[in-house]
C-alpha cells in the first residue's frame, strides 16, 4: 500500500473512522490531494519526535517550528526535521511554546511534552487557531480536561489524542470479528493490567541545572522539584508533580481500549486502593501496586498494576481481558486472541501488524516502537481526515478526557483510602464528596493560571 494513497477497500479493512471513511472516495483517498498542512511540535522528547516522524510519513506536511526548554533536544529534533522532511526546510526553534505559538501561522500542533504540560498547551495551541494532536492522558487533573474539552468545542477545532490502540489494525480487527460479531455472548466482566517494571527509582544528587536546559519552563504550572538531573522518559514520570503514576500512563491505553471496544461512556463509579508496597527505596513517589474498579452499568473493568514480580500471563504483561459467557478475548499491543467456551470451535488468533518493508527507515530509528508505529500513522491518518472535513477523529478529545478523567479518580479514590467516587461530568463535582469534588483541581506553581473557570 503507497503510504499516501489509501483505497476505499484498505481504509475499510484497517478501521479507518466515519471522518476518515467519509473522505475515501470511488478511487482513493490520496493524502495528498489534502492541502498541505503547516505543522508545530511542541516538546521534542522521545515520543513527540516519535509522533511527528509518523505524520512525515504519511502527509504533505512542513514542519515549520519546534520548542523544547532543551535546547539540545531542540537542535537534534529540528536537524532531523530538516532531513525527513521533503522541502529538507530547517524549523524555527523556540525554547518557549508561547512564543512558537504567536506566530500563529500554523495548521497543527502536535503536542509531545511531559503530562502536566498538555492542557496549557493544548488550548493555547486551538487558541492560536490550531488543530491538534495531544498525547495522553490529556490532563494531571479533571477540571483541566474539562478546559481542553469546552476550549475544542467552543473553537470547533479537531483534536486527536494519542490513545492509538483504536488505530491498531490487529485490535481492529478483533473487535470487528470478535465483539462486533457478538462471538463474546454477554460480556460480565473485564480486566486490564501492566507488569512491566517500568517505575524509575533511586537517589540521584541535587545537581546545578545545566546551561542547555530551561528548568523553570520545562518544569512550567508544576512544582519546581530540586533539580537531581535530566528528567527526560522515564525519570519525570516517576513523580506524582508531573503526571498520574502508572495508572495515568498505562491504565489509560487499556481502559479508552476497553470503553472503544464495548461502547462504553463514563464509569458510574471508580474505587482503588495500592501505594508504594514493595520498591520503598529511592525518590519515586508513584505507587508500585495498584488495584482499582470502574464499574458500569452491566459489569466492573478491573485493573492491576504492579511494578516488580512477574505476570500471570507472560504473553500479556500490559492488556485487556474481556470475558464473556461464550468465550473471552485477550488482547495487547502484540497479539490478540479469542478463546471460545464451546471446545468444539477454534480460537482465532490476530498478530501485530510490522511495516518493516513498506517503511525501511523504521528499522534505523532509534527507539521506535516498531509495533505501535503501523498504529500511530494510521491514527495520523484519521486525524488528517478529521481536519479535512471538520469532524470528530476517532480518538476525539472527549473520549481522552472521560479515559484520562476515570484514571486521575482512581488516583484520588487510593488517595483517599480507597473509598469509592462518582463523578458528575455535568455537574463537574463528586458526587456527594466535597473533600475528593476539591481535588479535582490542582494548585499551580505561582506565575501559571489554571485553565479551568468556573464562569
């Protein structure tokens, strides 16, 4: 398949969305036949490089400007702009997002910073007239993905949030020949889970900030730790002042998962206990092991996260299971399968998908997720389309807020002893709960406002 040209049939077969579908004609959707878009990166880590090599891929698109407060980062993101992009035009750099955003001069804005930066970014990115793509989870508090969401409809900009596990073409494909096809029965039950040993740990010493790095601008509405070294991948997500422990990062990924697969909306009611059991040496201040409950109307999605030991299923460390009375499907970001009860049918198995041949340049780059890559183009896909015809993207902003909403309640309910909360979206409280309805705000480091008013 030419990376630019999609035919009606392939767009069918990979799950593109109703926005992305309404766009393939008789012949062929052709990316570019869509006006070249002007593109913005903000945050040029792993993962926003990562997004933005993707959207290369796949679109006539100019990156014409990149901020990061690392301005060794920065040089290396805007040196590899340059060669992959097809004009080899140098990107402005900027140290300050603001700044880059000023300009108003472009059409997307692809959001890639740590998590306590994506709603400030967000919406001043849609108020620069921009469309985005914004990394989950959205927020680090509710209120904050309640301003995303009012700031995307008030402004009816498209905004794609990158929870690209509804782009995968094996997870497609089970939920159209599993779930859809009703081959589950009735669903009773669902487990999601992460075992992977990812939580970063230790004692480094308080250092001097060094020369290349903005601290006070990367560290922004946050509280400004004392700096102990780069905070880049793993490190800053290890601290509750940035993000939501590894419940916000991975539990995220699995319950939009679960919600797209079964047609779900928000939980009625979220409880969860855990903490810091085990790994109780070094700085980290997110918990190791955690448990926690979304129920809903038919059936609770439960999840587990546990940071040491091994996995009941070593074939599925990080997955969803969903269970029905007539058979159960597992699923992950390498594999897929479907167990019928009735041992006279045959289990159906779905394999990653690899773009190894049609996209070489993938083997070359450094910490790619090889897996996820084939995922994150054809969500990039979807989200041009969106653009295009002014819809809402499969991955639309509400959707990333109810997922990143239930797993930033499941952080407050283990906070709060584990006693169970239901939130009122409408209302915008919990229900019945002043102490936990307070908490749904942060407080923000002096010189940054939060977006969220109630007026």
């Amino acid at each position: 398949m030419n990376p630019n040209k999609l035919t009606r049939r392939e767009a069918l077969r990979l799950g593109l969305s109703v926005a992305g579908a309404a766009l393939v004609s008789s012949s062929a959707f052709c990316a570019q036949d869509i006006k070249p878009k002007r593109v913005g990166l903000i945050g040029a880590g792993w993962y926003g490089k990562s997004d933005l090599w993707r959207l290369i891929q796949v679109a006539p698109v100019e990156v014409v400007s990149i901020s990061d407060p690392d301005q060794n980062m920065l040089a290396g993101a805007i040196q590899i702009a340059s060669e992959r992009q097809k004009s080899k035009g140098k990107p402005r750099a900027y140290g300050d997002y603001r700044k880059m955003l000023s300009e108003k001069d472009l059409d997307i804005v692809v959001i890639g910073s740590p998590d306590h930066w994506h709603a400030l970014q967000g919406i001043a990115a849609m108020e620069a007239g921009a469309d985005v793509y914004l990394q989950k989870p959205i927020s680090v508090d509710v209120l904050e993905g309640e301003a995303l969401l009012a700031t995307a409809r008030r402004l009816k900009r498209v905004v794609q949030i990158g929870t690209q596990r509804k782009s995968t073409p094996h997870l497609i494909e089970a939920k159209k020949k599993v779930v859809d096809a009703g081959l589950l029965g009735k669903v009773g039950h669902v487990e999601m889970c992460c075992y992977y040993h990812m939580r970063a740990n230790g004692n480094p010493p308080v250092k001097p900030v060094p020369d290349f790095l903005d601290y006070e601008m990367w560290t922004g509405p946050a509280p400004l730790r004392p700096y102990d070294g780069l905070p880049h991948r793993r490190w800053w997500r290890t601290f509750m002042e940035y993000g939501n422990g590894i419940m916000g990062d991975m539990c995220v990924h699995m319950l939009d998962t679960a919600r797209w697969m079964l047609g779900l909306g928000w939980p009625n009611q979220i409880t969860s206990t855990g903490g810091i059991l085990v790994q109780k040496g070094g700085k980290s201040n997110i918990a190791d092991t955690q448990n926690a409950t979304f129920e809903f109307d038919d059936f609770s999605a439960e999840w587990q996260h546990r940071s040491w030991g091994s996995p009941p299923d070593p074939n599925y460390p990080w997955a969803v299971f969903i269970y029905g009375d007539k058979g159960t499907l597992k699923a992950s970001t390498m594999r897929a399968e479907f167990f019928p009860r009735n041992k006279k049918a045959k289990s159906i198995r779905f394999d990653c998908v690899f773009e190894r041949e049609k996209y070489p340049e993938d083997v070359k780059e450094k910490d790619i997720e090889l897996n996820a890559a084939p995922a994150t183009r054809l969500h990039m896909l979807d989200f041009l389309a969106a653009v295009e015809k002014r819809t809402r993207p499969i991955a639309d902003i509400e959707e990333g807020h109810i997922s990143t909403a239930s797993c930033i309640l499941a952080n407050l309910s283990m906070q709060l002893g584990g006693r169970p909360l239901r939130y009122d979206p409408k209302q915008k409280v919990v229900s019945g709960d002043e102490e936990a309805t307070k908490l749904l705000k942060r407080n923000y480091r002096t010189g940054w406002q939060h977006p969220y008013r109630l007026d």
